[in-house]
C-alpha cells in the first residue's frame, strides 16, 4: 500500500514541476525544494533580489495544486488584524438584532504569500508566525482554524534593509527551509526574453487535489528511518552548536555565536524523507539528509564577527559538516565524531 502511494507521489511531484516549468525558467532547485517542504506540510522563507519570479513562483505552485491563494504585500502601517481578520458588527435586516461576525482575513487560504515580511512591524510579524505554528487564529475570544493544507512562503529582500524589521532567529526558526533564489544563467534569462516579451502565455494545469495532496503528505511520514540516519540528523544539528556543548567542533567554535535547536533535526529527518520519496526509496538514507541539510540549517546558525569580516558564510559550515561529521559515529548523548584527518 505504501508503495502504491509512493510511485502516486513521484508521478505527481513529477507532472507538478513540469507545469511549473511551463512558466518558470531555470531555478530548479528552487523547485525542488519548495516541492519538498510542500509534501512535508512545511512553511519556506524565500530570500532573494526582486524580480527574479518568486511571487510567480508561489502563485504557480498553487495552482498546481488547485488550491487556494493569497498574497499579502507587507507594509510597516500593516496590523495584525488586516491578516487574521477581525469581528464586525453585524445588524440583521429584519430583526435588527446586532451581533458580532468574524471576517475572515487572507491567511485563510491553503497557500499564503507573504512578500517582504521583513516590512512590517514585530506585532504583526509574531500573528503571522502564531498562525503558522498552530494553524488556527484567535479573535474575540474565539479560535478559527485554518484551512488544510496551509502553506506560508515568505520573502524577504537581502539588498535593502532600511526601515526594515528583520524577523528574530527564533521566529525564522519556525520556517523549514531558507531557499536562496539567485540570478538566471545567460542561456536561462534569454529564455525568459523571448517568454516574456511575446504575446503567448501559458497556463498552468492543476494535477493533485487537496485531499490527495493530504494523503500523500501522511504518505512521506510513513517511510522508515534507520537508527543510523536520525543519528547522523541529530548529530548533524548538535554539531553546530557551541554553547552548553562538552567539546564543540572547532571551526565551528571559531565562527558560530548561536547553533541550530531540535527543530533543525526534526525537519532534516521529514526533509529526507520527501527526499527519499520523490528518489524513488523506500528507506531513508543518510544521502537524503545531506541533500536537505543546506536548507534546513543556513537560517538556524549565527555566524560572529569574525566569520562575517572574513565572509564565511553559514553555508559554508554547514558544506564542512556535511563533508566532515562522520556518519558512522553514534551520537548517544554528545556530539557526531568528525572523520580521521579533518
């Protein structure tokens, strides 16, 4: 049965990618991992300069998918009310009984687009990622839950930060994945010019339902992990940490101010197993938490000054732990062991 949903899986993650490829040029990893953190229920911060297509990107994504869509432009006058929604005054027509109603606001949509979420003030920031955890809002004393499934996938600009309000560690913590979207090759964005600036368009066409999405979800959880892979997820995060750690690594007590929380290791072992899945394996390997760890860690780690005037990147740590923690190594209470000669 399980098999059954898998091969189910691939097909659509397969047939998804191609529609999204009829309008997006380029970017395929990008894609794959939006397409990965969708099969695990997880939210995507999207980091990247305007214009290179995200709002696009999101908007095919949901359409692909038949789901509902909506886009929240973030401003700094934006209250929290505007998103969640609000109670109004309701007056009945004949009776003229008053009484309140909830008005629902545009984080009730299964994908949410939160673009520049680094513009608006801390408030509405925190009712966006509330909303995100626990996939309900408050309002009037009462909650409202959120439609199933429920995406948020934020941007931010990395080019302009006056007047902005950059989100805290620990709500970024709440993402799953920082996807980083770069500049098109010069082959790629001629193909954009012709695409473009033409007078055809193309549309996209739906091929999974909200159920079935649903189902192949619960799916991706039901692959099996070995004791080995968790080790080397958990060791993997704990290794990047320095503070109330017995022997930190050493590069990364030399560049690293704060590490990755349990959440990193959570979302390595749910990464990897939509990794495996679309890789066509039935188990997960420890190459499928490699293949998911860039993502999952680049907005977990503090990187100091020191690392920052030399412009080592997180990114750049987490290439030397994937490169140098030793799989083999059982973490038991302490951190992974680090391969002979590194």
């Amino acid at each position: 049965m399980l098999e059954q949903k898998l091969e189910r899986l691939r097909d659509v993650h397969s047939r998804m990618k191609t529609e999204l490829q009829r309008v997006i040029v380029g970017q395929d990893e990008v894609l794959d991992e939006l397409l990965l953190a969708l099969l695990t229920r997880g939210h995507c911060l999207l980091v990247g300069v305007p214009g290179l297509a995200k709002t696009l990107m999101i908007s095919s994504l949901a359409r692909t998918m038949d789901l509902s869509f909506n886009r929240i432009q973030f401003t700094p006058d934006l209250m929290p009310s505007d998103i969640t929604g609000t109670e109004l005054l309701h007056i009945d027509p004949e009776t003229s009984a008053r009484s309140f109603r909830f008005e629902a606001g545009p984080l009730f949509a299964n994908v949410v687009l939160a673009d520049e979420s680094n513009r608006t003030p801390p408030k509405t920031q925190a009712a966006l990622l509330e909303a995100m955890q626990e996939r309900r809002v408050t309002s009037g004393g009462h909650t409202h839950d959120l439609p199933a499934p429920f995406f948020v996938l934020a941007t931010q600009n990395p080019i302009e930060q006056e007047g902005t309000y950059p989100l805290p560690e620990a709500q970024l913590d709440r993402f799953m994945f920082m996807v980083k979207v770069g500049y098109p090759t010069a082959e790629e964005e001629r193909e954009i010019l012709k695409r473009t600036t033409g007078g055809a368009t193309d549309d996209i066409q739906s091929v999974v339902s909200t159920d079935e999405l649903i189902e192949l979800q619960s799916a991706v959880r039901e692959l099996p992990v070995a004791d080995e892979v968790y080790d080397f997820a958990l060791g993997l995060a704990r290794a990047t940490r320095v503070r109330d750690v017995d022997d930190p690594i050493g590069f990364v007590k030399e560049n690293v101010t704060w590490g990755a929380g349990p959440r990193a290791s959570q979302y390595l072992v749910l990464g990897a197993k939509a990794h495996a899945a679309i890789a066509g394996r039935s188990a997960v390997a420890i190459e499928d938490v490699r293949a998911v760890a860039h993502p999952v860690l680049r907005h977990r780690i503090v990187t100091n000054f020191q690392a920052q005037a030399e412009g080592i990147s997180s990114d750049h740590l987490i290439g030397r732990l994937i490169d140098e923690v030793d799989p083999r190594s059982s973490v038991g209470a302490g951190l992974p062991g680090v391969k002979q000669g590194s």
